[in-house]
C-alpha cells in the first residue's frame, strides 16, 4: 500500500522514527483498558469538572487566546474496563513486527494514537478500538479525508473492543483516517511511515512559528503541549520533521494538533517513547496509560475550563530539533511539569487507559 498525494519523498522515514524502532510484540485481543470517570456527567468516558478556585475563564471572541495554566484536580480511582476474549476482529498477521495503534482512546477524542507509527515491510498494524462509531480507512491521493480506490483498506465502522490489522506491503506513506462523517475533518487522521524533510520550510517544527503567529488558537495549542512537555527533550520534538508539502492548509493545522496532542501524550506516559523516538504502547505493560485533556475540547469547553494566563510566543524553527534521543529528564503523569511561566499539572483533565 503506498501513499503519493502529499510530494514525492526519497526518504519515508524522519528522524523522530526508525522503520525498526519498534520491537517485535503483539497485543492480546483482551487488551484492558480503564478510565477516568466521573459521576456527575452521562458520557461514558467523561472527564471529571475540578475546581479552580476564584479564578476566572476570558476566552474572547476567537476560542482559547491565551496559554494555559492549570491547577490541580483531584480524581476518583479509575474503573477498568476489558474488551472480552471473543471480542470481533478483522485482518491478518504479517512475518514482523506488531506495532499497536488505538482508535479514539476514549469517547469523544477524535486521535489516533501514535497519530504516526513507522513500519517495515511484513510488519502489521494493529488498531485496536477504544470507543464507538469509528473506522480506519486508507486515504487517497487526493486528500487526506478521501478514500482510496488504490489498494484499499478499510475496517467499516466499528465500535468499542474491536481488533483491525493491516499487513505493511511498502514503505511509502500511507495515510488513514476516520470516515464516521465529521471526524476526518476534525483531525481523526494517521500516518504510517510518515514524510521526512530534516530542514525543509515545510516540516512541522519550521511551520509552527507562522502558524501560531497566524492563529491565536493554534498558540495557545502550542502553549499548552510545551508547558507540558517542559524538561522532556523527546516528548517536545516528537513529530518535528514530518512534512507537510503539499497538504491543504486545514490538514497541515489538524496534523499538527496531532503532534501536538502525542507530545503531551508521550509527556505524561514517558516510559512509551523509545530511544529511536518511537512511540511503543506496549512498554506501559499492565500499567495505566494516561490520557492528558485534548486541547480541542478544552476550545469547545470553555465554561468547564480553567483559568488562563497571557500566551507564550512560538519558537522558531531552529530552536526545535527532532527527537533523535530519549527525553533527559521523564515526568510522571501525576507529577507537575514547569517552564519559565507556569507550572502545569497532568492531574487536570486526565482519563487513563491501560494496554496488555
């Protein structure tokens, strides 16, 4: 399967991946996953409204103008929940290495995480379904939200325990995404073996200083993941070469949300990253996965947010390398992690899943 839409690459591989970063492992189809709930809400998946004490919320007129600052929530032990053994599945094994991906870890979330996972060929992917009402669909040349008629792969709309695999036949970029109407557009996309163009105009890492001077929502995007990821050398740079050439400016903003929301991802469950800077779930073992507040539905939620302080200008695209070696220092996902402004807590607004 290959993917060509987005520029011709001589090299599918970027320096925050390796095509072998990942070991050879596979996920049981009973993978157990548990959340963070709270009572007061219906959703299933629904994160629990902490108190923040006199401050107030200003978010203006254009979404979430400014960088945020969070205070400490407290939450409820989490509930676990494991997809049965008889759990459905679809797709077959190939003779490498099983690299795992999850679909919407929790209702509402619209990621795919790792958003972007390198493969060899012979290896399979393995999406596996955290919620309901989403599928994995091969994207064509034409776009990142259209479906392919090339080599086509698709798993249908599934729900929640399902098991899909796909078997890697090239290396070229493959993009996929969520055909339940909405979510593609909403940022419900991936990468395998994602584009790498070290020093191009046209990475994330060089188009990230106009962006955020551009939108005052992707700033306050960015300032979130970097007081997140502060201290964690591999969490801040994961993702900072995947090209975009070629991509329409919505998919260039939504890709790097997700970049942006696996640094904070890869923050909080440091033990994941690998020395190559691959993103392996299966190093967590039978611990929980925490899963830090989706910056998007802070946008959508500001009433239920907490206060906020003046944002934090981008960086420049030279004070950005890619994550060519393990963080210097990790963070746990209950600790505090600070900058030079504002300390941020991983306890506000996370959910926990846990993969076997």
């Amino acid at each position: 399967m290959g993917y060509g839409g987005y520029g011709a690459y001589s090299s599918p591989v970027y320096d925050a991946y390796t095509s072998t970063g990942y070991g050879a492992y596979s996920s049981p189809t009973a993978a157990a996953y548990s959340e963070y709930t709270q009572p007061a809400t219906t959703t299933s998946a629904a994160y629990a409204t902490a108190t923040y004490g006199s401050g107030s919320s200003n978010w203006g007129g254009s979404g979430y103008n400014d960088c945020v600052q969070q205070c400490i929530a407290s939450f409820g032990a989490p509930s676990s929940w494991a997809p049965t053994a008889t759990g459905s599945s679809m797709g077959s094994y190939g003779t490498g290495a099983t690299h795992t991906v999850v679909v919407a870890p929790t209702q509402g979330v619209l990621r795919y995480v790792p958003f972007a996972v390198n493969a060899s060929v012979g290896d399979t992917i393995k999406f596996m379904w955290g919620a309901n009402n989403h599928t994995v669909t091969k994207s064509s040349s034409l776009g990142v939200c259209n479906r392919s008629a090339d080599a086509l792969f698709t798993s249908g709309e599934q729900n929640k325990s399902f098991t899909f695999t796909q078997v890697i036949n090239d290396t070229t970029p493959t993009f996929f995404y969520c055909a339940t109407t909405g979510h593609c557009e909403k940022g419900m996309f991936g990468i395998i073996n994602p584009p790498n163009a070290a020093g191009s105009p046209t990475t994330v890492n060089s188009m990230m200083s106009s962006m955020t001077a551009n939108s005052s929502t992707m700033a306050a995007m960015w300032s979130y993941a970097n007081n997140m990821t502060a201290g964690n050398i591999a969490a801040s740079n994961w993702g900072g070469n995947i090209d975009m050439t070629g991509m329409e400016p919505w998919a260039q903003e939504a890709l790097v949300e997700n970049v942006l929301y696996m640094r904070t991802f890869i923050a909080a469950n440091p033990e994941t990253i690998t020395a190559s800077g691959e993103v392996d779930l299966s190093a967590a073992g039978g611990n929980p996965m925490m899963l830090p507040q989706d910056i998007t539905q802070v946008l959508a939620n500001p009433a239920s947010s907490p206060s906020v302080a003046a944002a934090a200008p981008a960086p420049t695209a030279s004070a950005s390398t890619a994550a060519s070696s393990p963080a210097t220092t990790m963070k746990s996902a209950a600790a505090s992690v600070t900058s030079s402004t504002v300390a941020m807590v991983f306890a506000v607004g996370l959910a926990a899943i846990t993969l076997l």
